[in-house]
C-alpha cells in the first residue's frame, strides 16, 4: 500500500482477527508486517505457510466480519484485495472462509455473489475464484447460484476449472498430515475426503457441460477418473462409515471391474440393495459422520453427470445409493442443471434400489417435494406411483397426492382398506398402555355399536395425547370414502380421548369445508349416536378449531342439524347429560327455540330443568336467560325449594335481578326452610344488598 490512510489503524482489532483466523505465530507475523507496513510487497507471501482455514458461520463468524469491515472497509478496495491475497498465500482455496466467512454460504443476493467473484478473478485470477467457489459449496451444498455461475464458466472456459481442481489439490496435498481440523462441529480431522468434495462439485459442473464426444473428450474421460477417485476415497475414509476394510474392498473391487449387471456385493452391513423395499429409507445408514455424507453429497451428481462409455461409473452410482441412498438422491435433485430437464434422470433410475418407486418414495418423505422440481420428477415416473403409495405412511401419501392429485382418485378398494389398516396403526400408536389399544382397536374395527361410543370409550377420556400423522390419514380416508361410519369413529376417538387434538385437518382442509362439515355433523346422529354424545363430541371440536370461519360453520351445521323442532328433545337431554361445552352449546339451541311459537313452552321446560348444572359458564348462561323472561318467574319460585343448591341460588339470584322487593316474601320463606349454609348465605347476601338499595 502506498498510502497511510489504507493502512489498518487498530492494532488490537487486527491482532483479534488473527485469533479468530488461527493464524500460526509464523502467519500471524507475516500477516502483520503485509498489512501494515508500507514498504511489503507481494513477495513477501511466498513465505507464508500453509494452512485450512476453518469454515466459521456462527458468533466467530460475524465477528470477522465485522472487523474486516472496519479494517478494509468496501471503498478501499486496495487493502481489500491485500487481505485477499494475504488470505490465498495462506489457506488456498479456503480461503473465502476467512475473507467474507458464512457470507457467500448464506448469500442469496446473485448480484451481490457474482460482484465478489469478479472481485476474486481480478486479484487471483478465474481459477483461484473458483476453487474457493466450489470450497463454499462443498461446505454448505445448495446448488445455487455459485453452482449456476460455474457450469456457465464450464461451458466457456472448462480450463480454468481444471485449473481449480488443481489449486484445491495443492492446497490439501501441502498440509502436513493432510490438513487439520476442518468444520469441528460435524466433521473431525478429515483430509482428501473434504479434498473429495470441493474437487467433485468441479468435475460435477464440467461433466455436466463437457461433451464426451470430440475435443473435449479427452477432458471428460479425465474428468470420470477425478469422479472414480472421489468415490474410492470415500469408500477409504472406514471411520466415516460404518464399512469395514472388507466392505469397502469388495465395493472398489465391484466399481473397477465395470459391471453394473454382476450382483451388487453382500456387505457386512447390509446395503440398501440388501434391504427389503419398505426397509430401504428406515434402516441404520451406512455413513454416519457430516464429513462423508457431504463427500457423497459433492460427488454424487457427477458420477451421474458422467455416465456414459465407462460402466465403472454406474457401477459407482450403484455404490453411493447402496451406502447413502437419501445423501445421493437429495444431491442428484438439487444439483440438477436447471438447462436439463427431469429426463435428465432417466439414466438414474437403473441404480437406484426400487427404481422409480425409490425415488417417488424419497421425493414425499420430507415435505419438500423439491418445490416445482418436484412436480416434474412426480409426472414423469408417476408409473410407479401406485407401487410408491403402497409403502408410504400416511404424511408421505398426502404428499405424494399433492404432486399426483388424480393418484386418490385410482384408487379402488384395496388401497381405501389399506389406509383404513394404516389409520388403525397410526391411532393406536397415540395410546401406552396394552388395555387402552385394546379398546381403542374394538371401537375402530366395529367390535361396539356406534351408539354406545362415548361409554365405551369413557375408560380413556379427555387424556392429552400427542397426535401424529393421523389426521393427514383422516383426511385422505375421508376423501376417498366420504364421512363413512370409520371415518366418523376416527374423529369421535380424537374428540373423546385427545380432547379434540387433530380434527382441524380433516375438517377444513378443502375448498368445500362448508359442505363437509355439515356432512359430518348430519353423518353423527345418522349412524345412531345419541344427540348427547354428538353435541360432546361438536363442542369438543368447536373448543379445537382456531380458525373462525371454521368455527362459525360448525356451529351453524350443528344448528342446522339439532336446533329444530323435531331434535328438542334430544336437544334438552344434551342440555343436561353433555360435557360441560356441549351443554352450554345445547342451552343456546333450547334459548334458540324458545323464541319460536310453537316450541316455546317444551324449550321453557328443558331450559329450567337445567337451573342445577354444576358449571359455573352454565349458570351464568342460564342466568342471563332466565332474567330475559321474567314470564318464567313461577319457575323461578318454584325452583327456591328445588332439590339442588346450585339450583335454589340461582333461582334466588334471578329473583333478585327481577325484582328484588316484590319477591322478598318468597326469598325470606326459603331462607327460613333451608338447611344449605352456602344457600342460606347466598339468599341472606340478596336480601341485605337489596335493602341496602332501597
């Protein structure tokens, strides 16, 4: 630097920042005197030693950042490209782990991404750019826009490429004993095999635009051996994997002999083509440290990007999907070169375990779906949709119908009786203990009448349960089968035993939510459950259901179907013999039809029949009620010397709120004839407070 001004002012800063780095005694002095006096020149970093740079995205990381921002600021970019190249004489290719650490992982600003590669270009050159281009994306695999940028430089100028793959091999191959301790939180000490990766994200992004025909053949055969070789150091990293020596010997033995027809070798552990089909994403896997599954993940997609005269390469894919089915298939689909369409996988499907239905299968398991990817990978092999559905639990299947709505629909009833068995399974996961399943698998398989649902059920009621993966089953049922008595049993045990847990999803997860809610609440009293249990079981739902509209429409569908003249009478027993919110919901309905004329005198009846409800929400409902007929008042008086207490004070309250006077007599008889002292203090409490009034 010529000038003062860009030399960095605060000695305490700089010396944090070659803490934070790990910077050697040798390095740090270096980097010191580079940065900060006037007369060190570039020469200066031909004795810089080598070391890896750490990949910091987390408190160190931000912290870097920070300090580099104050130490070369983004308007000197002089001091800027000095820490760049201070940097590279160091680390190498890792060194945009130290230069802009977590940023260029996490960056999905392409502008801001692609200014800084041509920032790097123009101070290290293209090649040097781009090694620590693949280094970023082999420790953090995205398939993004440094992914896009490089197969772009593939098509142009693969050379510099090339070039990279080398200033990534010279970085490792200089580091005494390979390297040191790389990514601490997930990898351990690991050497060529994080070599392996960086490397295999370049063969991957030229193999995908190399032609394997004319002048560029010879660079595409080089470029499989790179491949070959990743996949070989993988297999020789034994305390990555849970592979033996053996195992990993007959795996190489099995690549280099080229065969992909010859059987797939028997492994100590088995492998996913060991594996029976509903085992092959549910068994141990094979690679157990981030280190190697990353390696599979960076190598992966150019194996398959490199298929073509050399079977050894299929014969490795055959490998990797073995040891590292859901590694290899994730990598494959998010590397896919978005110039290529899904026929892209054709080649794929041969050495995948379970073929199309394997990769359908992994396409749904984690909610994903690969976003409009997705979509097209799904209508392509749909052929094996109907074998894939067969082995998924119920999420998955909601997924994959997601993808292949008319997939529900082809259904016959084979499958309606295969999701009813996997519902069960599902349900009966919810409870511990053996005696509860038991009830639970009589009530679902129609071992006990419909009618007698809430007593049979009532040896497990209103426990809390955690729900999982049943309503997804619930919903799908109730789509293919309507609101049949099972799928009605479903959620009477979801109301009756989980609180209502779990009912949203089946209930208002369509477009028609109107309608199919009001077929539920009509299917309840149709299949023979008593109006008492149905009102249980709705305003169990109704406490469940946050959304309002959801709620508005059950509560219209239950006083479309039980507020009439012909369910009054089923109406009042629920009024009465109902959970607590069924009751309150059922003495709205009785209120509902007391203002009607001609069922003014049976709703009166029932509604005061109510007056000894234990709950406290009841009473003050019933309270409010009753004072908006004061008509009723010889019930009111009639209900002073009723059997309950709850019923004798709130007769005495509802009196009160009439008039308290004129019905002084009255309360002072009843206070003389009772024996409750709670009563006798509630009325006496009325009488005072209304002659205080006065």
């Amino acid at each position: 630097m010529n000038s003062q001004s860009n030399k960095p002012k605060k000695t305490n800063d700089l010396e944090r920042l070659f803490q934070l780095w790990n910077l050697t005694p040798a390095n740090g002095v270096l980097a010191r005197t580079y940065l900060t006096d006037d007369r060190a020149d570039d020469s200066l970093l031909s004795g810089a030693e080598r070391q890896i740079f750490a990949l910091l995205y987390s408190d160190e990381g931000h912290e870097v950042n920070e300090l580099l921002n104050k130490l070369a600021p983004p308007d000197q970019e002089e001091i800027q490209a000095k820490v760049l190249k201070l940097l590279w004489a160091i680390g190498g290719s890792t060194a945009g782990f130290a230069a802009q650490p977590g940023q260029q992982i996490y960056n999905t600003d392409n502008e801001k991404s692609d200014e800084l590669f041509r920032f790097r270009s123009r101070i290290l050159g293209i090649p040097a750019a781009a090694a620590m281009d693949a280094e970023e994306i082999a420790a953090y695999p995205r398939g993004v826009d440094q992914t896009q940028r490089l197969r772009r430089l593939a098509a142009t100028n693969p050379d510099a490429l090339v070039e990279a793959q080398r200033l990534i091999s010279d970085t490792w191959n200089s580091m005494p004993g390979g390297g040191q301790q790389y990514c601490s939180d997930s990898c351990g000490e690991i050497d060529d095999l994080w070599e392996s990766m960086a490397v295999g994200v370049l063969a991957m992004v030229l193999l995908t635009a190399v032609k394997q025909d004319g002048t560029e053949k010879s660079l595409h055969k080089e470029q499989e051996e790179v491949v070959l070789n990743r996949v070989e150091a993988i297999l020789d990293h034994y305390d990555e994997t849970a592979l033996s020596e053996q195992d990993a010997s007959l795996l190489k033995a099995y690549i280099q002999a080229g065969d992909p027809t010859a059987p797939f070798p028997e492994t100590s552990r088995p492998t996913a083509w060991q594996r029976e089909p509903l085992d092959i994403f549910t068994e141990n896997y094979l690679l157990y440290k981030m280190a190697a599954k990353y390696a599979v993940m960076c190598t992966a997609p150019a194996v398959l990007f490199g298929l073509g005269d050399d079977s050894r390469l299929s014969c490795a894919l055959r490998v990797l999907t073995g040891i590292e089915i859901e590694t290899t298939l994730e990598a494959i689909l998010l590397f896919l070169p978005e110039d290529r369409d899904v026929d892209a996988l054709d080649s794929l499907i041969p050495h995948i375990p379970g073929g199309k239905v394997t990769l359908l299968r992994f396409l749904v398991m984690d909610g994903q779906n690969y976003r409009e990817q997705g979509q097209k990978v799904a209508e392509r092999y749909r052929a094996g949709g109907e074998e894939a559905a067969n082995l998924l639990n119920i999420e998955e299947y909601e997924r994959l119908g997601r993808l292949l709505p008319d997939l529900k629909h082809s259904k016959d009833e084979a499958w309606i009786n295969a999701l009813h068995d996997r519902i069960v399974l599902c349900i009966l996961n919810i409870f511990d203990k053996n005696s509860q399943r038991e009830i639970i698998r009589d009530y679902l398989e129609g071992k006990e009448a419909f009618a007698n649902s809430a007593a049979f059920l009532k040896p497990i009621r209103n426990e809390n349960h955690w729900i999982f993966n049943v309503d997804e089953g619930i919903l799908e049922y109730r789509k293919l089968a309507g609101w049949d008595e099972f799928a009605c049993r479903c959620m009477i045990v979801l109301c009756l035993t989980c609180t209502g847990n779990g009912i949203s999803k089946p209930l208002l997860n369509n477009k028609d939510e109107k309608q199919t809610i009001d077929a539920f609440v009509k299917a309840l009293p149709a299949l023979g459950l008593p109006v008492r249990d149905c009102m249980t079981v709705l305003a169990t739902m109704c406490d469940q259901i946050y959304d309002e509209k959801g709620k508005k429409l059950l509560i219209k569908a239950v006083r479309k179907h039980f507020v009439t003249e012909p369910g009054l009478a089923g109406l009042a027993d629920a009024a009465r013999n109902s959970s607590s919110s069924a009751r309150i919901m059922a003495v709205e309905g009785l209120e509902t039809l007391a203002s009607t004329l001609e069922c003014t005198e049976e709703a009166r009846r029932a509604l005061t029949a109510c007056a000894g409800d234990s709950s406290k929400q009841v009473q003050e409902l019933l309270m409010q009620i009753y004072l908006s007929h004061p008509d009723w008042d010889q019930d009111y008086l009639a209900m002073l010397s009723g059997k309950k207490a709850a019923q004798r004070i709130l007769a005495a309250k509802v009196l009160a709120g009439l008039d308290a006077e004129k019905y002084r007599p009255a309360q002072k008889k009843a206070l003389s004839a009772e024996k409750n002292a709670k009563v006798m203090e509630q009325i006496t409490a009325l009488l005072v407070n209304a002659r205080q009034e006065q």
